[in-house]
C-alpha cells in the first residue's frame, strides 16, 4: 500500500470519527433522544439497584434542557419525586458553596488563602504540630491540610437535641494532624467546616445565614437550605430518607449533618444545584446576578494542586476528573442514603446534577456520568500495550496501600483492619490491582510511575499515578477521579493479611490452653505450685483475650449500623475488656521469664508451648495497644 493511500485512509478515518462524535454531541439538543436515553438509563438501574428515588438536571450551552424525577420522594403516599420542587441532600457537593464563601471574603479582602487559619479563629486554635507549617486556607481548598479523618459517632447524627454552634463542634472534635500540609491528599469534612467557621467569624454571619444571603438568594435558589432541621416549606417536599432492610425500604430519620454543615448539611432541588453549576461555568454569574468575579471562578476551576502533572488534580475545592478524554469538574457527595454528583464541563458547555436515594443509589450516580459521555461524547480508545521488560520493575510496586483518608489517633484506625489495596505483578508484564469493593483490574505501565487501566469496561480508575521517594522507592499512588484522597503503603505490621492471621492463631492457642486445662484437670491439680501458678497465668490471659475477643466481634456485629450516629452503650462496655486482657498478657509475659529462669513445666517441649501462648498473648498486648483499642478512645 502507497504512502499516500495510507494517508487519504487515515484521514478519512479521522474524519469520520469527528462526524460520529460530532452527530452525537448535536443529540443533545434533541429533547427526545436525551429524555429517552436517560429515562431508559434510570428506571432500570434504580429498580435493579432498589433506588426508590432520583433526580436528572442537565444544562447545555447555557439552557436546562433536562430535568425530571424518578420514583417517589413518599413511598407510602406514592407522591412522585419532580425535578423543580423535590429536594434531595447532595452530600459533600454542599462543598461547594463552602468554597464560593471563602473566595467571596477573599475578594472583599477579609481573608487570604495563604494566611495562618489560626489568625481567624476566636475561641480555639489548631494546633501546631509541624512549627513553621500552618494549615492554610488553600491547604484546606485542596484536602493537603494533613489531617486524618473520622467521624464515628459524632459527623452524622440522627437527634436534633445533639447539635452545638458550629464554633463549639470545631473545637470539640479536632482531628489530630498526621502529616505537614501540602504533602499529601486527604479529604477531610472538619477542614472544611473550619472553613465555614471563618467564613462566620470574619462576615459576622452566621454560616447557614451567609450562604442564603449570598448565594441562594443572589442565584434564585429558592428550594435550598443548609439550616436542619428543615424549613417546614421546604421538608413537605423532602425525599424521604430510605435504607433497604431485607427487600423492604424502611424510613429512617433526616440525617443531621450541622456540627459539620458546611462540609455538607445542603438540602436542595436538582433544577437549583444547576443554577449554581451554571453561575460557575460562566464566570461567577447567573441571569445576570453574580457570585463571584469572572477571575474568581476561574481560578476555583483551574488545578492548584496534583501529585502527579499528569493526572487530574484539584482546584480551589472544585476537583477534575476525565471522562472520555474531557477534563470536568465539580463534586460527588454521598449520605448514608443519597448519593449525588455535580459536573461542570467547560469544553462542551454542559453542567449537570444526579442525585439519587438508598444504598443502591450509589451504583446509579457512580455510573450516569460515564453513561452520559459514553452517548453524547463517545471515543475510541485504544488499549495500552505493556512494556515486554516491566517484569525488571514490577516488584517494587507490589503491596498493600491504603488511603491517608483514615483514622489514626484513635479506634477509627482499626477500620484499617478491613481492607486495603493490593497490588501486585502479573506474568503478562502488569499489575493486578484488587481495590475490594471496586473489584480486581489490570493496568499496564505507560510512564514512569504511571499505568493505565487495561480493561476498560471493569470498574476501578482509569489511571494510577504511583509516589516515589528519593532513594526510588514507592510510599503510595493516587488515583484518577479522586485526586484528593492520596495512598500510602503499609508496613507489613499493619497488612490486614497478618493481623488477621496472627488474631487467627492466637485465638488457636488460647481455646488450645483451655482444651488442655479441662482434659488434664488431674494433672493440674497435682502439679508444683510454682508450675500450677504459670498454668494459672496462662488460663487468665487465654481466657481474658477469648472473652475480649468474642463479645467485641458479637458487639461489633450488632451495633456496627449505628456507630455512624452514636456510641452505642454495648459498645463502652466492650472496650472494657481488652484492658484486663492487656494486663493478663503481660502477667503471662512475666511468668514466661520465671518458667525459663526456673526450668518449670516439667520439660523444653512444655516450656515452648507455654511461651507460644505468652507470644500470642504478647501479640495481642501489642494489638489493642496498636490499633487503639485499648482504652476508651474515640469522641464524644
């Protein structure tokens, strides 16, 4: 084949791959291919998934062209979910109008983005765990602050009686900082309700007020709130809030997030958040009315901060994703039962909110972008091809990493027991990446420190971007579409894999101690004192870990739904146990010193297995005390 007939085929080629993206994109200003392709998306999804309610709000090239509700905002009375009136909770997209406060006192002079947050602050101070390096403002827009996450008990409550002024929940429940800002990525809900707490102290506004007054009310939104309980006017047309209990949905209460509400306590209509939406696609103004100045909202949507140059980063509290090769940006928010996302696409003048309810809600919000750009914005994308020497390199890759998004000074660190990411080589020169609920995919290098998902149709990110250190070696990764949640590796000592092997065995070695016991109770009796007082010691720690053991997996297991919401009493009792078991341990450590010095047991045999017990119990000694399990350690 000539050179030139090569040419003309693939110009030809790209020419019809233009008109094919160019014909779909035109859909979109046919009403019915739109209303068909996204009624057909949600009524199934949400009745496979048990969504009982959702919302679409699309706007293209300026002009809502869509908006409708699915299923009902009342199940029992069957009042149908409507787009314009029925308000659903967007979850941490409620961010955003956090953001837009800030950058507001920023423009009248009020604050700066680069200022110590301390010098905003009345009542308290955070405290200063790396001197010379305070938490900014654009620390805090871009989730580097450093803090480590958590929430249990304490971030969303179902009692309206527990909610304090915003001043007091701030000081209260301070997360402890685990790493220097500006290092690492770690979402964090407090960092941004402090930020609405400045934005409070230096407009002499209180946060809900603010944000109604300068932003609701300047953008016509006249069905959102961030106040909780809500407005009687606006709760009449609430979605309910359902969970999915066997294959019934069951009522539970209006979740209450305002001891952190400006990290998300937002409850409002889909047709409003594209109002908003709309107002920052075009430069900070809405039908006239304007929010921010044009170079405000540029700024917000322009990356201020990635780990990686090559992947999506974060703006001012805005984040970029890419979907089809389109940069967008906005927000996802999840509930305990709503689940939501806002996307602002500045290439094709589109802005569109989801929102949709129940547990399975979330399966149908995570896929409806991919979906709708899929339709409209549709590529070819061809597979990546591993490198043939990757197999020299991939080793160092291999592991278990987990997010920086996570518990550390506390029991929430436990959580770290349930899971993680593994990574490890493939003999076909690439990686298999298990990331749990987001299933197994593979990924083929195609930069240093960069690898592409090669099954596109798996779920999982699209892209990873792997850290490195100065001596070459790999601390974490972060993942395309959250570029605010960075990884870290885990030392072997904190692998799921282990603890739960060791727990395994010791639990082993302790039901092995008691076995023995019952079948030798003669020879027990009739041993010498010294050796009956180590067999002792060694039935109080067996026992005191079994007992700790037991009732925590019976307590967990029961109460586990609601330790979101409160401390369960079972669960203060619980915590109990592991501190005798702590002191047997140790008890058993110090007789295992007296049974080698004193040549006790009657044999080596006997004393070996004696100190595998007193390991196990060391082991555990070591595990309460690691995971912060031992003592009464979370907030109240």
């Amino acid at each position: 084949m000539g050179g030139l007939t090569r040419v003309v085929i693939a110009s030809l080629a790209a020419l019809l791959a233009t008109a094919q993206v160019q014909a779909s994109i035109a859909q979109l200003s046919n009403a019915t291919v739109v209303e068909a392709f996204i009624d057909g998306y949600a009524k199934s999804l949400m009745k496979s998934e048990q969504s009982p309610a959702g919302t679409v709000a699309i706007a293209y090239q300026g002009e809502t062209i869509f908006a409708r509700g699915y299923g009902y905002q009342d199940l029992e009375k069957r009042t149908p979910v409507e787009a314009d009136k029925t308000l659903f909770r967007p979850g941490s997209v409620s961010k955003l109008f956090t953001w837009v406060a800030v950058m507001q006192q920023v423009e009248q002079g009020k604050l700066d983005l680069d200022a110590d947050v301390n010098s905003y602050l009345d009542n308290f101070q955070i405290e200063d765990t790396w001197p010379g390096q305070p938490v900014t403002l654009r620390h805090i827009m871009t989730h580097s602050a450093g803090f480590e996450d958590g929430g249990m008990g304490y971030l969303i409550i179902d009692d309206p009686g527990r909610i304090m002024p915003l001043a007091d929940a701030m000081a209260r429940y301070q997360p402890y900082r685990v790493n220097p800002p500006g290092v690492q990525t770690a979402y964090s809900n407090y960092a941004t309700a402090l930020a609405g707490l400045i934005v409070a102290n230096v407009s002499g506004l209180e946060f809900n007020n603010y944000i109604q007054t300068h932003i609701f009310d300047v953008l016509g939104m006249e069905n959102a709130s961030f106040e909780e309980p809500l407005p009687a006017q606006l709760d009449a047309n609430m979605a309910g809030t359902y969970m999915v209990e066997g294959a019934d949905f069951v009522v539970k209460p209006y979740e209450i997030i305002s001891n952190f509400g400006p990290a998300g306590a937002l409850a409002a209509t889909s047709t409003d958040m594209v109002k908003f939406g709309l107002a920052m696609l075009n430069g900070g103004e809405y039908n006239g009315r304007r929010i921010l100045q044009a170079t405000t909202a540029q700024e917000m949507l322009t990356r201020q901060f990635s780990h990686d140059e090559r992947m999506p980063g974060m703006g001012l509290g805005f984040y970029q994703t890419e979907v089809n090769g389109v940069t967008v940006l906005g927000h996802g928010g999840d509930t305990g039962s709503f689940h939501s996302e806002l996307v602002i696409d500045k290439t094709n003048d589109l802005v569109f909110f989801v929102s949709f309810g129940a547990i399975g809600g979330a399966k149908v919000r995570s896929g409806f972008k991919p979906a709708l750009y899929n339709q409209f914005f549709p590529v070819a994308e061809e597979l990546p091809v591993a490198p043939a020497d990757f197999m020299e390199r991939a080793s160092k890759y291999a592991g278990t990493y987990q997010f920086w998004r996570s518990g550390f000074s506390n029991f929430e660190k436990a959580s770290k027991l349930m899971g993680g990411i593994q990574v490890a080589p493939s003999p076909d020169n690439s990686l298999i990446v298990n990331m749990g609920g987001l299933g197994v995919k593979k990924y083929v290098e195609v930069g240093k420190n960069l690898f592409k998902g090669a099954e596109p149709l798996k779920p999982g990110p699209p892209v990873i971007a792997f850290q490195e250190n100065d001596a070459g070696d790999i601390t974490g990764f972060v993942i395309e579409g959250a570029p605010f949640m960075s990884t870290f590796k885990v030392p072997w000592y904190q692998i799921p894999g282990f603890n739960i092997t060791m727990l395994g065995l010791s639990v082993l070695m302790f039901l092995g101690v008691w076995l023995r016991y019952f079948y030798q109770r003669a020879a027990f009796k009739a041993s010498a004192p010294a050796d009956k007082s180590a067999c002792r010691a060694a039935l109080l720690a067996s026992g005191a870990n079994l007992l700790a053991l037991i009732v925590g997996f019976l307590v967990l297991t029961a109460v586990f739904s609601k330790l979101g919401t409160e401390i369960p009493l079972a669960f203060k009792l619980w915590l109990v146990l592991p501190i005798p078991a702590f002191i047997a341990g140790l008890y058993l450590l110090f007789h295992t010193i007296l049974v080698w010095r004193g040549g006790l047991l009657g044999g080596i045999f006997a004393r070996i297995r004696f100190s595998l017990v007193a390991l196990a119990a060391g082991f555990m000694c070591w595990f309460y005390w690691y995971w912060n399990i031992l003592g009464f350690q979370y907030m109240t």
